[in-house]
C-alpha cells in the first residue's frame, strides 16, 4: 500500500493505551498536530492505522561543546568529524492513536491492538487526509469549507465541516480578544450562504462588525447560482421592537429592578388578569405597558376605602413598570419583527443592537429565542398553518456574539433558560445556536457543554482555559495545551461536525471584516494631516518646546 519511506519506526507503547512512541530523525515533519499512520492487517486486509503527534523530544543531540562557540554553526564542527550521517540528532515522537476510518459508519475505530516495536510510520499523505478527516466533500450539500490543515501548506489539506452535525447539536467559537473570532465566524457564515447551503441564519450582532457582509453576499459571484442571490438585511435598533405581549412574567421581574415579594405577587397577579382578558377578547398579542398599568391599579387588597395596605408596592410597580415599559423605545403594544422577516432560506438577518443596553439586548433576544422555538415546534406539530406570523417550515440558526452576555456563569438573566432549553432540544425541531465568546470562564457552564462542535483559538487566561477543559470534551488535553501557542486565524477545531479534532489555518474571507481593531497611531497622525487647523494650533502651543519645536512632533506631517 505505501511507497514513500518511513519516517521513523516504533520504539513501543505510550504512557496511556492508545499511545505509542517512534524514534525519528525527522526535524521537520513530525510537529505536532501532525498526521501519521502504521499498517497492520484485519480481517485479512492491511489497513492504515491514523495517529496523530502531541509530543515530542530530543534524545540525541549534537554534543554540547559544538554549541558553545556562537560564531561557527554546530553542524559545520560535526562535519569536519565525520559526522554526516542523517540520525545524528534522534526524535521520540509520541503519536495518540486516532484508528481506521470506516466508510460504512463514517468514523474512526481504535484497533485496540498497539504496533509491535520496529513497526514502520508514515506521514499521512494529503490525499488520505482529506477523505479521513471531512465529515464532507467540500462543495458539497452541507459542507463549509474554513480552512487547511495547519501541519501543511496552506491549502493542501482542505477542513471541511458538516453543517448538517453543526447546526443540530450547535457551535461554540471561543478566543481570546484579537485572536479572530470573529473572522472566523464570518467565514462561516460565507460558506452557509453558499449555493450548496442556503442557510437562513440570524446573527446577534452587539458591536455592528456583521454589516460588512452586505455588499460581498449580495454581489460577489461566488455566491450567485441560477436565480440564487443571498440577500443581507441589517435591523437598527429603530426597528428592532419587542410586542410587550411577548413578554413573559420572569422576563417583566428581570426587567423591573428591585421587586419586592408583594411587588412580584401584584405583578404576577396584573399580568395574568391582562393576558386573560386579552385572550377573551380576541386579541391575545395587542395588549401592552396600558393594559398592564391599569390591571395594577385596579388590584385591592385591603377592606375597605383607607385600608389598602398594599399601595405603596403597587405605586413603586407601577413606576417601575411605566419607567421601564412606556419610556423605552424597545418595547410595542402591536408591533415586533415578523419572524418570517428575520428568517429565511438564503437571508442573513444582522440585529445591530450596540445601543441598547445590556439588560434589554437580554429581554429582545430572549423573546425572539422563545418565539421561534415555539414556532418551530407549532409548525412541525400542525398547529400553525402557512401564512400564520408563527408558520415557520425550516431549520434556523441564529450566531451570538458576546454569548456570555446572555447566559453568564452563575447568574441567571433573561435568556439563560430559553437558551438552555434551545441547546438541549433545538436538534428535534431545527433551531441551532452558535455562541461566540472571548471569555468562555463568563459563559455558563451547562450552555458551554451543549455545543458539540467547537472552534476554539488563542486561549492565555488560565480561567478560561480551565473552563474549556471542564465543558469541551472533543478536544483532547493534547490540543488544549497548544491553545496559548496559537497565532492569529488558527484554531481547533472538534467536535460533531469533523471525524477528528484538527488544528487548522483558517482560509481568507471573500468579505470584508468588520471588527478590526482601531489604529489609534493612524487616527492621531490623520488628525494633524486633513486640515485640523485650529485643533493642531492649540496642540502645537501646549505641547511644543519653543527650544526644539520638532521635538514633539516627530514623524508628523505638519
């Protein structure tokens, strides 16, 4: 079966069962992350046994007087010795053994059966590679392709996800800040909107970075097939509105600060007389902040005329609820986005809410999470017909940015449990979450775990790092090591939607990125370069040394 030469033999097992040890002279070759294979017979065929490098050592070396003198190189000494031979410097290289890749279950199987000592190891050739570790064929119905396999040259190796695996048991994207998280994930969105995918996908989008997808989606030729053109809608926060019948008792105590026990009773009480009401009168989703008001006021609890002891709690509800509900422009009695507005095959929807706060980006998606699971459920159960605003009739996926925001770790906000149910069983009605986060030790644990396909990058803080550990179970420990050694756009990427975990050089977006970091240098030196007349007057005679007037100024065109 193989031609090339061995790159080292096997010296015997590893410190845990499915590892094993070779001895190299290979310098290059064997890094880690790297593929490389044995063979050995089952079931009366040879098979190619997959492993891959996660350690490696130098066990004999040039002698530590060659290195001593820094002005002649080490290897020049040890060829006026005669030391030219190849296995001057030997490598043990440990390898995990990942195991053969059956076509029937589309999956590796460990052999259980370690190679003898003096078997010989290969390098995996690009070509068995690219058939063993795509879940698919790239192109292909259901497949994004984001990158090359970091251990060769870029774009030899082509890593190809499943989309199918990735939006039913969700995606996790975890960086450090300027690692390229974000990059990486609007990658992912070029490939959805591809002609072989045609997602409908809707991103939370809290730092307007996703409009840059608008013009290359729409426009760029790589998108278009036949009559297809995805389409790019962005939603401001002037449209962006939440029906205040939408909202649902917790959601009104998480957005009503300070509620005390009794203030919870009468607005529990109110709410459910408002709903009550609404629903006898035919029109169950028009009532809004009024409605609830007056149902507030209207509540008694004392006996009599000068004996309500309950008015000053519901003075401060119905403060609460007017300074809250009435005074935000976020909130409707009959408007909010129309589902099939938000979503649809070959549409990405971009919710650019960087200007409302924290705690009503947390009520707006919580109520679009609920909405659309219901949606989903109602339409695969027959309980809405086409044409019904809650008529819904294909899987979505909707990318959180700032994902820690809406299910931190050890508190519980608005979305967490919306959240929760969608990751636990979105897979049976068609709704996939993607969670984006640079601080995945904010990000509440069991939402972490529940995302069973992972694309983490550069990782330092050890917090995070140990979360990731806790909640990630696809990768291994091997990888996670390397997780502060990353550069920028490479990534781990594990899970359901590959056959193994891979460590990948991810491909250049088509599109333009929206979250590049500001050059402040570049600002400041525009700043005294476009005709800042007045303002640089000022700077000039604050900061300049009349003694050496260049002096502050240095490199500025003034």
């Amino acid at each position: 079966m193989t031609t090339s030469p061995p790159i080292g033999r096997v010296k015997g097992p590893g410190e845990k069962a499915y590892e094993y040890t070779l001895i190299t002279a290979d310098t290059v070759q064997t890094k880690i992350g790297e593929f490389v294979y044995y063979e050995t017979a089952l079931d009366g065929h040879v098979v190619p046994i997959l492993g891959k490098v996660i350690h490696r050592r130098l066990v004999r070396g040039l002698p530590d007087a060659f290195l001593t003198d820094a002005r002649i190189a080490p290897q020049a000494i040890a060829g006026v010795i005669g030391l030219h031979s190849p296995d001057a410097q030997l490598f043990e290289v440990v390898v995990s053994i990942t195991g053969f890749f059956d076509p029937q279950l589309r999956d590796f199987i460990n052999p259980r059966i370690p190679p003898a000592p003096g078997t010989a190891v290969y390098l995996a050739p690009n070509a068995m590679l690219v058939g063993v570790l795509n879940a698919r064929l790239p192109k292909s119905r259901g497949s994004a392709h984001v990158g090359s396999l970091l251990s060769r040259p870029s774009g030899d190796v082509p890593v190809v996800i499943d989309v199918k695996a990735m939006v039913s048991t969700h995606l996790a994207i975890l960086a450090s800040t300027g690692a390229g998280k974000s990059y990486t994930a609007g990658v992912l969105i070029e490939e959805l909107m591809k002609p072989y995918n045609r997602a409908a996908v809707l991103i939370v989008d809290p730092h307007g970075e996703y409009h840059t997808l608008k013009d290359t989606l729409e426009n760029h030729p790589d998108f278009h097939e036949g009559s297809y053109r995805p389409q790019v809608a962005i939603f401001h926060e002037d449209k962006v509105k939440v029906r205040t019948s939408t909202l649902t008792y917790g959601d009104l105590c998480y957005l009503l600060p300070d509620l005390s026990e009794k203030m919870r009773f009468y607005l529990k009480k109110a709410h459910s007389e408002v709903k009550d009401a609404a629903r006898r009168l035919g029109r169950a989703h028009s009532w809004g902040a009024a409605e609830l008001l007056n149902a507030v006021e209207g509540l008694q609890d004392g006996r009599g005329e000068g004996d309500d002891t309950g008015k000053s709690s519901r003075d401060g509800l119905r403060w609460r609820l007017s300074s809250s509900l009435e005074n935000s422009s976020l909130f409707d009695s009959h408007r909010h986005l129309d589902l099939n507005e938000l979503f649809q095959p070959g549409r990405v929807s971009v919710l650019q809410i960087h200007e409302l706060d924290q705690r009503d980006q947390q009520i707006m998606v919580s109520t679009i999470l609920r909405r659309v699971n219901k949606a989903r459920i109602d339409t695969l159960r027959g309980n809405v017909q086409p044409g019904d605003e809650n008529h819904l009739d294909y899987p979505v996926f909707v990318l959180m940015e700032e994902a820690h925001r809406f299910a931190p770790a050890n508190a519980e906000v608005a979305t967490t449990q919306i959240l929760k149910t969608i990751l636990a069983e979105g897979r049976k009605f068609g709704v996939g979450i993607g969670l984006i986060t640079q601080r995945p030790g904010k990000l509440d644990g069991d939402v972490l775990s529940q995302c069973m396909t992972q694309m983490i990058m550069r990782i330092v803080n050890p917090i995070d790092q140990g979360s990731i550990a806790a909640s990630v179970e696809s990768a291994g420990r091997d990888l996670l090591d390397e997780l502060p050694a990353l550069s920028k756009g490479q990534v781990i990427i594990a899970g359901a939607a590959v056959n193994t975990p891979v460590l990948v050089r991810v491909r250049a977006r088509l599109s333009h990125h929206g979250g590049e970091t500001v050059d402040a240098p570049a600002a400041w030196a525009d700043y005294f370069s476009i005709g800042a007349e007045s303002g640089r007057d000022q700077a000039e005679a604050l900061l300049v040394d009349p003694s050496q007037p260049q002096a502050y100024f240095e490199g500025f065109p003034v």
